[in-house]
C-alpha cells in the first residue's frame, strides 16, 4: 500500500509515517516508480508505535523495544533486556513526577503568601 492508504487506515499523517521511518520504527519498500510502499503489517506497527508513545517512550527506546511487541495493544515478548529498559523508562519517569510535584508544591506556597 501506498503511504497515502497507511496513513488514511492508521489516522497518522504522511509526514509523521516518514518520521517513523527515518527513526528506524516503520520500514518501506520503493516501488519503480520510486513511492514508498509498505506491507500489511505496517498498519499494526504504526498502532504499535502510537502505544507506545502514548505510554511517554521516546523513538529511540521504541526502536529496541518495537522487535518484543505482538499485536496491536501491544504486548510483549519478553525478550533481552525488555524489562530492564522498561523499569528504566519507568523510573525515569518515577523522577519527572517527583520534581513536578515538588515545583507544584513550591507554586502552591508561593500563592499562599499574601
């Protein structure tokens, strides 16, 4: 299928579907004509990767953990060091949280003063 197609059955813009390609997340063929052809499961690996950046991972961290992910939800096989980037990522973001509600707290007080 041609982007244009990918792009109409994922809700995902041709311009992010290339971005997903030059991150290594989406692989396309050429067609003779030179337009970038993609298979079926390119349609599943698009739903995959909005998952996973709903989920806060950055392009880089998807493209290692992209090759443990089934179906479309995803869900993993627990493949060489999954977990330990996961825990990773979520300790990380176990982190951010702590400093936003420290910066919270400090505003909140902030507003208190009179």
């Amino acid at each position: 299928m041609l982007i244009g197609e990918l792009s109409r059955r994922t809700g995902v813009s041709t311009r992010l579907l290339r971005y997903y390609e030059e991150q290594g997340l989406l692989e396309a063929r050429r067609g003779s004509n030179g337009y970038r052809e993609y298979d079926e499961d390119s349609v599943v690996t698009v739903r995959k990767v909005r998952a996973l950046l709903k989920a806060g991972l950055s392009t880089e961290v998807i493209r290692t953990v992209l090759p443990c992910t089934r179906g479309e939800q995803p869900g993993f096989d627990w493949c060489a060091e999954l977990r330990e980037v996961l825990q990773g990522e979520l300790a990380a973001l176990d982190d951010r949280i702590d400093g936003l509600m420290r910066n919270r707290s400090t505003l909140a007080g902030y507003l208190t003063q009179p």
